[in-house]
C-alpha cells in the first residue's frame, strides 16, 4: 500500500528477474492506491475496513489481464478472503511465502506494526510451521509501529535506521536467530549487515517468488 515500499518491490522483481533485453523481463501490473482505508485502523477497531477497495483493486488487475496477485502489504493480508472471493485467479501470499523462507532458520524474531501483530498473521503461521517465536513487548510494537510512519512520512535517516536496529537487536538478545521483516516500509532501512543474525525481507522473499512463477519456475 505505501508507495516507497511498493516501487522498492517492483525494484526487487526486476533484480530477481534475468533478463538481457526489455523484453525479458516481467510484465507488471501494479494499482498503488493511497485512497485503501488504513489497515492499521482498522485491525485495531478504530477505522473503515479495507477490504471492499483491495476487493475492486483485485478484481481491476484481474480484469486488465493479470494472471496472479501479489500484495506487497504484510498487514492488508488480515482481508486476503475478501480478496481471493472477488477474483478467479490466485493471490499468493507474502506471509506463506516468507513464513516457508524460515524453514531452514531457528527461533524467529518478529518485527512489524501494531495491526500485524493483533491480526496473529506470522504467528498463527510460524506457530503452525512448527516455529518458535520471539514477540515484540508493548513498548517493542508501538516503537517499531512509530518507526514505519515515520518511513511512510519520507524519513529514512540514521536515527530511524538505529531505532529500528535496536529494537530488532532486542530480539536477538532474547533468543532470536533470524529476524523476519514483517513489514515492507522496514527493509527500507533496516539491512542484514545491521544484524547479527540473518534478516529474513518478506519484500525480498515475495519478489523473489514473483520473478521465479513468472519465469515459470515456481
């Protein structure tokens, strides 16, 4: 939903994406909406449901030829079922994509906003994958939660990058050995040389994904 996290991830596609000429490369088709109802809200009981837009949203990519959906918005995945029963073709999902990229890691360290997190999105999942998880404590969220709008807002400077390493690094130090991404404002300052343990980008693992199905591997 958030235009820098949007255009980085179609950056991402076409790094993941071999090509020699134009041609090579994939066709994207891409609504970058500002007008979806805050998800965040919403999931916290104080806002419209999103779920009606992401449904026309969807339901306009399909109709404009689109073979399969993507939706580079871990928190928008809380109203995927309104999403997938507006449309016939697939919407693969960046949470059991990036929640299959953990598979091979230990214990995971969550970071993401406040909606996320009440939605149980990477916990029900990750729990489910047999994971065991490291949650951010209250003071956790609502840090990393102002973080990501201050992204949102434009503002990727040092002390935003430092904030959200300490809180990642709060992680570690209480027994993580990966830390997941959970949002895609985050990757946006937030590096794997900033930790000591591997960063696992849900934008980078859905880019990945998106590259490897269109060029018919996956």
């Amino acid at each position: 939903m958030g235009p820098d996290a949007t255009v980085d991830f179609m950056a991402k596609v076409i790094a993941a994406t071999p090509a020699e000429t134009d041609q090579d490369h994939v066709r994207l088709l891409v609504d970058q909406n500002p007008g979806v109802p805050s998800r965040q809200a919403a999931l916290l009981g104080n806002g419209e449901d999103p779920g009606p837009t992401l449904a026309a949203m969807a339901a306009g990519l399909e109709q404009a030829g689109a073979d399969f959906l993507v939706m580079p918005c871990n928190t928008a995945h809380a109203f995927a079922a309104a999403i997938r029963d507006a449309v016939s073709i697939p919407l693969v999902s960046i949470i059991d994509v990036t929640v299959e990229a953990c598979r091979d890691h230990g214990t995971v360290g969550l970071v993401s906003t406040a909606g996320c997190l009440e939605a149980n999105l990477y916990q029900d999942a990750l729990v489910a994958a047999g994971k065991t998880l490291v949650l951010p404590d209250a003071d956790e969220v609502a840090e990393m939660s102002r973080l990501v709008f201050e992204i949102k807002h434009g503002n990727r400077s040092d002390d935003v990058a430092l904030r959200m390493q300490q809180t990642a690094n709060a992680l570690v130090g209480r027994g993580a050995e990966v830390i997941v991404a959970a949002c895609t404002e985050i990757p946006l300052v937030l590096t794997p040389d900033m930790l000591p343990v591997p960063l696992v980008s849900s934008t980078d693992v859905l880019a990945e994904v998106t590259a490897a199905r269109c060029a018919g591997v996956a």
